[in-house]
C-alpha cells in the first residue's frame, strides 16, 4: 500500500468517526411550538401563548414536533388565512376573532402508540383582551400543561409526556443564547423551559474513535515502511 493511499484511507476513517459522532450526539424535545402568520409567513412567536395578546385578524399556529430549538423547529403545514379561516364565525362587539391553525404533527414525531390528529384550522371569537392561550381553550378543549405551565396537549393530544428529551438522527445545529431564550418563552411563557445539554468539546466516544484511527494509521505507515527494500 502507497503512502498516498495510506493517508486517504486514514482520512476516510476519521471523516466517518466526526460524522457518526455529530449524529449520535443529536438531540430534540418533542413539544407544541406556537407561530405568528407574518406577511403570509410563519414566524416563531417571540411570546409564549399565555402572555401573547393577539389583535382581531391574527393567524397564529401551533405544531407538534421534535426538534432542537427555534431554529430546527417545524412550522405548521398547509394554506392558513383570516378570511377563509373565520369567514364563517362573525364580529361580535368587545371581541375580536384569531384564525388558529393546530397541526399535530407527523407520526414520526408523535409519542408511541398515538396517532396524531389531523391538521385543522378554527376560529376563536374571544374577548377582546384575551390570551392566545385562552382562544386556544375555547376551541381546542383539553388543553394540558405541566407544573411549570409548559403547554403538553391540544385538544388531548398527545395523552402523554410534555417536552421530554429525544434522540434523532439528525445532526444538531448550532444553538444560540438568543434561539434558546425564544425557545423558552415560545413553549411556555414566563415559565423556565427545560435545558438542553452542554453541546461543547468532544464526547469521550469521539476521543476514542480519533485515537483508534490515528493508530490504525500508524499502523499502515509502519507496514509500507517494512515493506519497503
């Protein structure tokens, strides 16, 4: 075996121990996230639901899914607008209607053993200063939350759990103070959200994986070495 072809398989191995690491290391929470309809786009709401006021004519979405953080996380799916939404549900004075749209998410993201609803659009007719949270109650009844106010169903889905932690298979992208702290207060409001783990400095499978390679390298210089005349 060349040098050359030595270097390029030491190379190949130690690109497959960074990437399987990076995979392994990938880590979500399954959790309802809570969206503003912008300019026809959504946008991760910057306020948790309980503190959020929406005005008359709002599109807001919530989507259950796993992901990382504000930055991963998914959007809900489909057309959403005020006049299809509410166009059956008329003003009424001292209230203000909010299109809400409730996507449930995939079965890939769903707990086991549940199946997620289908995705759905409805329209709240509140009380002019209410909360996202209580439009959300007046149509999607029962609503769960845990003890930190954190939001844990819609509407009874899912029956069980409340943003715990899931391992995927998808690399983890870098996190932010800011897209944790928008994350945070997305989920829950004032509530403080759950951590996510210390992503800094390579994990000791990591360490071992790099030492198994450079020896293996080692190795193959050492035998082009003996073989030579």
């Amino acid at each position: 075996m060349s040098r050359r072809r030595t270097c390029a398989l030491v190379l190949s191995l130690l690109l497959l121990v960074l990437g399987g690491a990076g995979q392994a290391r990938a880590v979500g929470y399954r959790y309802w996230s809570f969206w503003d309809l912008t300019g026809g786009k959504w946008t991760y709401a910057t306020q948790g639901p309980s503190t959020a006021r929406p005005s008359d004519g709002d599109v807001q979405g919530f989507r259950f899914a796993v992901s990382a953080d504000s930055q991963d996380a998914s959007k809900p799916r489909g057309h959403a607008d005020f006049a299809s939404i509410c166009a059956k549900t008329p003003a009424r004075a001292g209230h203000k209607r909010v299109a809400l749209v409730i996507d449930s998410g995939t079965t890939t993201d769903a707990p086991g053993g549940e199946k997620p609803p289908a995705p759905r659009t409805v329209c709240a007719r509140v009380p002019a200063d209410a909360t996202t949270a209580e439009a959300l109650a007046a149509v999607a009844k029962p609503l769960r939350y845990d003890t930190n106010a954190l939001l844990c169903a819609i509407a009874g889905y899912p029956g069980t759990g409340c943003g715990e932690q899931v391992a995927t298979s998808r690399t983890a992208p870098p996190t932010t103070a800011k897209a944790d702290a928008g994350a945070k207060d997305n989920a829950q409001g004032n509530a403080d959200a759950k951590s996510e783990p210390d992503r800094h400095g390579p994990s000791l499978g990591l360490l071992a994986g790099v030492v198994a390679v450079a020896a293996l390298g080692g190795a193959a210089v050492w035998q082009t070495r003996r073989r030579r005349p």
